[in-house]
C-alpha cells in the first residue's frame, strides 16, 4: 500500500508532462500539415549530372 503514496504522484506528473508537451507541440504548429511530408518522399529527386555523380 506504501507504494501507491509513491507511484501515484509519479503517474499523475508524468500524465500532466505529456499532456503539457502535447498542447505545446499543437500551439507551435507541430500538427498543421501531416500530407505534404509524406507525399515529398514520393515526389522524383532532379536528375544529377555525370559530373555531380564523379565528385
């Protein structure tokens, strides 16, 4: 039963951590655009020359 005393304000501290850091990731932008970076790894990179490849 002691160990509750201890865990408990543990689990709360880390529950109000994340939810700290959720709202903080939200309020700064972090989840305004979620297609384009997904897509950008689908698009063609431009072709390099044969001078670009022998460097």
């Amino acid at each position: 039963m002691d160990v509750l005393f201890i865990l408990l304000p543990i689990a709360l501290g880390f529950v109000l951590a994340a939810v700290f850091v959720f709202a903080w990731a939200v309020r700064d932008g972090q989840f305004d655009d979620l297609e384009t970076p997904a897509l950008r790894a689908l698009l063609d990179d431009p072709r390099s020359t044969d001078e670009e490849v022998k460097r």
